[in-house]
C-alpha cells in the first residue's frame, strides 16, 4: 500500500493496517531510523489506559491472605500526624 505525505508531514495509515493493529486517533508511534536510508521502522506503543489496566492488581499475588495494604497505609499515615502533633 502506498501513501503520500501531507502538509506537515501528516501521514494515512491504511484502513486495513490500522484496523489489524488496533491504531486509532491517539495512538502513539515510535519512528525510528534503520541502516538503510530507505527504510524507517515503526512501533506501536501501548496506550496508558490499555497499560495500566494490564498492571491492575499485578502485585495481589505477593499479598498475605487478608492483607489491606490502602488500610495499612492510611493507619500508619493517621500515626505519623499524631507522632507529629505530640511533638509540637
């Protein structure tokens, strides 16, 4: 498939391309330089949504059983003020 360069550089991806390759307005790609001066090469990088929700609950599996490490957090988060306001 052959495209053509715009004003500004703006390039068409192909229907078909774009459609097997999941690339939508706002995908990102990363161009890139080969040994050849005729070739560039292209990568699609992942959108922050699609990322983080491939990274949710990825830690879960290293947690103790019953675990609330958000409540353990904000317990200790509530004790540090309190040591802080008894030093003042």
């Amino acid at each position: 498939m052959i495209t053509e360069v715009l004003d500004k550089n703006l390039v068409t991806i192909p229907e078909p391309i774009a459609a097997e390759h999941g690339i939508k307005p706002g995908s990102r790609l990363d161009w890139k330089e080969t040994d050849r001066p005729d070739v560039l090469a292209v990568k699609i990088l992942p959108d922050y949504a699609a990322l983080a929700t491939s990274l949710m609950g990825a830690g879960r599996k290293h947690l103790k059983p019953g675990a609330d490490p958000v409540s353990e957090l904000v317990d200790e988060r509530v004790r540090q003020e309190e040591d802080r306001r008894s030093t003042l």
